[in-house]
C-alpha cells in the first residue's frame, strides 16, 4: 500500500515565477521597442514640420525687414546710414529706397544719410520718385543727407543726387547728361517685307497711334513728341537741378543740360558736385552737417530670400508674352545715358 502510493504520487509542480519569466521578458522588450518607434515618429513628424517652417521662413522672408551691415565703427547713438541706388532706375528700386528711408527716419539714432548712386539712369517716374523721397526725409527729419556718386550718376542718377545737400563724387565718376531721352522700334519692314504680315490699326483719332511701331515717324509726329513729352520732361530736369543746385543761375542749368556728360573735375569746376572724394570724404561731410565728431557707419541690406534668387533667374529665360511685346513696341521715356551707335 505504502509503494503503491509512493510510485503514484505526482512529481512537485514548478514555481509559477519561474515558468512566466521568459514571457514576460518579451513582453516588456515589445513595449520598449513600441515606445521607441512611437517616440520616433513623433519626432520624424515634429522636424517635418520645423523644416516645412524653415524652407517658408527662407523662402518667402519677412517682406519689409532691412538687416545693417557695419560698414565703421562708431557710437550707436551716432549713426549714419547708407542708402544705394544701383542700376537701372525704375518703380522697384523706388520702393526699395522709400522703405530704406522710412527705417532711417524711425531709428532717432540716425544723425544722417550717405546716398550712394552708381547708375545711368532709368526712368522718369522712378528717378522723379527717389529724388520726391530724399527731398521729404530732409524736410521732415530735418537730418543731412550727402550723395556719394561712384563710377557713374548720369541724368537720373544725376537727378536723384540733387535732392541731397551736398554731393561727393569720385575721382572717376560720369555724371551729368542732364536731359531726356525716347525710343522705340519701328517694325514695318521686318513685318511687311520680311513676314509679310501687314497691321491693321483702328482707333478714334489721328494722333492716337503717335508714335506707332508700324510706320516710320513723319516730321509732324516727331513734332507732336517733342513738345508733349520730351520738352515737359526736359523742362521738370532743368527745374529740379535748379532748386537743388542754387550756387547755378537758371541759364547755367540750360547751358549744361545739353545731355553732355562731365568727369569730376569738369563737375566740381560747372558746380554740378561740391567736392571730388571718397567714401570717407561722404562720411565726414555728414558728420560736418550733422555736428558729430563720431558716427557708426551702417548699410542697409534686404535679407537674401530664395523666392528672390529663383524669380530673378527666371526673368533670364526668354519668354515673348503680350507684356513683352507692349514693351518692345511702347516708347520708353527716359531719364538715361545711353551710347548707340
């Protein structure tokens, strides 16, 4: 009896730790590399979405903020600011030059203003609107501002410049050609002998299409021209070289404004400048007008932005378009020097 019960007694049971051990391991293993895969993600989602930020930031910018480039050091609470005008004169460059002279005339620190020319010209409107701009800062802020002419300030180069209170040119500097120029192309032969195409033009009176790219120009057009656009132009160029330069009589004005250029030295000697110098020179003018014996020199600058650099290379492709078209055909009034063969 006794055998039998010990031969038919079960084995002992194992600990129940001891045989859920191995799966709870696994378990927390699986959560552990759960979390870390969610915590991934999450993170993946949170730099896609910082960098959507950045490329927006880069790309688009903020529109009206101007960065300060130190140019010489200087107290802050002295400060003059340089403005350039470059190129081509036209609406943008205008805009960019009122918004740089907003930012000077909110900063109190600014004691005065270096406009820094290097340009042939460009249009009317947007010569006439830079030199409106200078001509309101100096009225309202009642701060100097001094024009630094480098390489070239040339009819509308030259007319923005006088609205400053002095201006300083380079040795080097072209300036001068004080007057107004207009072209256009006259495209009857490519179109009628070449391409045989042949314009028809309809419109409500005779001088309606004056001038017209269709047909040369008669001696009764050119006529019409000069005294509807170009003698008006020239007459507001001679008027405001006259208000901004009040050491020349008006007869000294109309003398020069026969769109001769001048080099510095002929420049200083007809009194279109003041003085032949260099950037220095501007700054020391300023301080002089301003009555501070030191300034620190600042520029402004437009932040780099992508959408910039992209739009400015797509302008290079060649793309014919009604606008294209309106601008080749249209007379371009001008306040420019050109050389044309």
């Amino acid at each position: 009896m006794d055998f039998e019960q010990n031969t038919n007694q079960p084995e002992p049971m194992q600990p129940a730790e001891a045989v859920k051990e191995p799966a709870r391991k696994g378990a927390g293993w699986r959560i552990l590399l759960g979390i870390m895969l969610a915590l991934s993600i999450m993170a993946n989602i949170a730099l896609f979405f910082l960098l959507i930020g950045a490329v927006t930031i880069f790309t688009t910018g903020q529109r009206d903020t101007l960065t300060e480039e130190l140019i010489q050091k200087g107290p802050r609470g002295n400060k003059i600011a340089i403005i350039k005008v470059e190129g081509i004169i036209d609406g943008l460059q205008a805009k960019s030059v009122h918004k740089q002279l907003k930012r000077a005339k909110q900063d109190r620190r600014v004691k005065g203003l270096i406009i820094n020319v290097n340009s042939p010209g460009g249009t009317l409107s947007g010569s006439d609107q830079i030199y409106n701009e200078i001509r309101r800062y100096r009225n309202e802020s009642g701060r100097p501002v001094v024009a630094f002419m480098q390489s070239m300030a040339a009819s509308g180069g030259y007319y923005t410049s006088v609205a400053c209170d002095k201006i300083v040119a380079e040795p080097t500097t072209i300036t001068g050609s004080v007057g107004v120029i207009m072209s256009y192309l006259v495209l009857q032969e490519l179109l009628e002998g070449k391409l045989g195409i042949q314009p028809v033009i309809i419109k409500s009176g005779e001088k309606k299409d004056w001038p017209s790219s269709f047909r040369p120009p008669t001696e009764e057009q050119l006529q019409y021209l000069q005294e509807k656009l170009i003698i008006p132009a020239y007459n507001r160029f001679v008027q405001i070289v006259d208000e901004g330069r009040p050491m020349l009589t008006l007869n000294d004005v109309k003398r020069l404004a026969d769109g001769s250029i001048y080099g510095a030295k002929e420049a200083v000697d007809e009194k279109l400048i003041d003085k032949i110098g260099y950037l220095d020179d501007a700054i020391e003018q300023v301080k002089s007008l301003a009555d501070i014996e030191e300034a620190q020199v600042v520029e402004y600058r437009k932040p780099f932005r992508l959408a910039d650099f992209l739009n400015s290379r797509s302008r290079n492709i060649l793309r014919i378009d009604k606008t294209t078209l309106y601008e080749l055909s249209t007379p371009q009034l001008l306040y420019l020097w050109t050389i044309r063969e």
